[in-house]
C-alpha cells in the first residue's frame, strides 16, 4: 500500500489515505471512523489497522465524500510529526570518499578519515524540521553553503527495543523518500566541535514523502534505485544497494534504544552531493529538487528566499 497524510484544498485539518488508482481515500472517513486520521495513531494500532486499509484499499471505489484526485490535495510529510528522526551519517562509501577529498577552507575541515565502520554512527534531527511533497524551504540567512542528499526514511510501525537483524523488518510499518538538506558551511563548524544541531535541523531540513509505502509492495532485498535531479540535472544515482549497513542492520541497531511508532530511521547518502564538488553548485532560491526512489515516488522540493 501507498499510505499518505493530506491536506484536502477544501478542508483544514489533516487526514491520512490510502492510495487507489490515483485516488487517495481517506481511511478515517471510509472506515466509519474506525480509522483515525493521525498517521501515528493508526500506526499504533498495528497489523488491525493495516488489515483494515489493505481491505479499504482492494474494495476500490467509494463516495466523493471520502476521495480524492491528487489535484485536491496537499500531501504533507506520510509522518508530520515523528517522535524521533535518527539520521544515519556516512552510510555509502561512495559519499564518504566525496567527503574526505572536499577542499574546504581550512576552519571547515574536520576529521572526516576517523569514522567507526564497526556498527552505524548518526545524530538525532528535530521533528520540527519536517516538511512534505512540493514544499517550498526557505534558504536560511545564516548559510551560503545548502546541500542536498537523497536518502530513504525507515518508519517504525510498532515499540522495538534489541531487536535482531533477522528480526527487524517486523518492526517496519514502510519506506518513504527523505531528501536531507544541510546548510554546510554551519554543519562543518559543528562538527568542528564534535556536534551537530542547526546544519541539520533548521526548519524545513527534512523533507519527507510523498508517500509511506509498506514493505509488501517492495523487493525483498530493499535494493532501491536513487535518483536526484536539481532543475533537471541528475546529481546524484545510485541504489539502497550500496548502504554499508541495510535496513534491517540499521533498525536492530538503533533499536538499542526504544523505537516508537512514527519514529523514522534515515539510510545516509549516496556521492553526488554539491559539497563533494571540486566547484559545489550549492541550492540557490529558484531551485527545484526531485528525490525519486523506484517503487516509492518522487520527492520534490523548492527552494524559495
């Protein structure tokens, strides 16, 4: 399934669907209520409540009080409002490299060749950066430097705490797109200081989407085709593939401390970024990023200010 949180044009509060032949149907309203329309809330409820939509979803059509052409609506982040966002750093070889061979200024640099490749390393981004499909992100005053990284987003369907690898995608209610935007030039002084807070986590640093789609509906392995495009111009093409540590690893990892429902799980970059440029083309207003990853969709994101 094709889960999403929207916004009908028509409509004030946001309600979570099911996608169905270019229809969202809006689960809360088709199900009577029995559904709720928070995206957490019905995670909560677990394999009950994905039963019911999978059942939602197979029975097609329905009133036009509760569907939806995709031009009446706003998709907003599938999970608004995650209780945590656990970013997995360096998780390609590829970007890493990028990264060590960057000629930056010299108050930029840090010790990008010191990184521990026995287990997942990474950094907590604030759920307040969120923001959904076709957003407009106003480029922060206090950066010249904005980068982007195409990444997939692990959400969490149900409590997990040591869970094994074997074990893990039990635990995953799906997959959605999240394009990572860093203001570069404060990550580095960050990290100068063994930190990271404001380069990863202003506001509208984490777009999410456009849809959470559930594991079913993927190949077994999670090996997913990435692609960027900045105005058009591929800038980054890879695949989940080439993670050092895959989606399961991750999950029984970071499950070293409680994982919640909603609680989304970022998979690191491929190489392609612009700060991995001999000259970085950084994201100026004006520019458009698409984020697609195969079997989930497209990520689009403007850049304004």
């Amino acid at each position: 399934m094709k889960l999403a949180t929207f916004r009908p044009h028509d409509a004030t509060g946001p309600r979570i669907g099911v996608l169905v032949d270019d229809v969202m149907v809006d689960l809360n309203a088709r199900s009577g209520g029995e559904l709720p329309a928070d995206m957490i809330a019905f995670l909560r409820l677990g394999e009950t409540a994905m039963a019911k939509a999978r059942t939602i979803a197979r029975a097609g059509g329905g009133t036009a009080a509760d569907e939806y052409r995709l031009d009446q609506i706003e998709l907003l982040a599938p999970v608004p409002r995650p209780g945590k966002i656990i970013h997995t750093g360096c998780n390609f070889q590829s970007h890493l490299a990028e990264l060590t061979g960057w000629k930056a200024p010299e108050w930029q640099m840090h010790n990008w060749g010191s990184f521990h490749t026995e287990h997942p390393t990474g950094f907590l981004e604030a759920p307040s950066s969120v923001i959904g499909d076709g957003a407009r992100v106003e480029k922060p005053v206090f950066t010249k430097q904005l980068d982007y990284e195409i990444e997939i987003g692990i959400v969490i369907g149900r409590e997990a705490k040591n869970v094994s690898v074997e074990d893990a995608f039990d635990y995953v209610a799906g997959i959605t797109v999240f394009n990572d935007l860093s203001a570069r030039d404060i990550q580095a002084r960050e990290h100068a200081n063994k930190m990271v807070m404001l380069g990863k986590s202003f506001d509208g640093s984490c777009p999410l989407g456009p849809y959470l789609v559930t594991l079913d509906e993927l190949p077994r392995d999670l090996d997913l085709e990435m692609r960027l495009t900045v105005n058009g111009e591929v800038r980054q093409h890879s695949s989940t593939g080439h993670m050092r540590f895959n989606p399961a690893q991750l999950v029984s990892w970071w499950s070293l401390t409680t994982l919640e429902p909603g609680d989304v799980i970022t998979s690191g970059s491929p190489a392609g970024v612009a700060a991995g440029m001999d000259t970085p083309q950084w994201l100026q207003s004006g520019d458009t990023v698409e984020a697609h990853v195969a079997g989930i969709g497209t990520l689009t994101t403007h850049i304004v200010g």
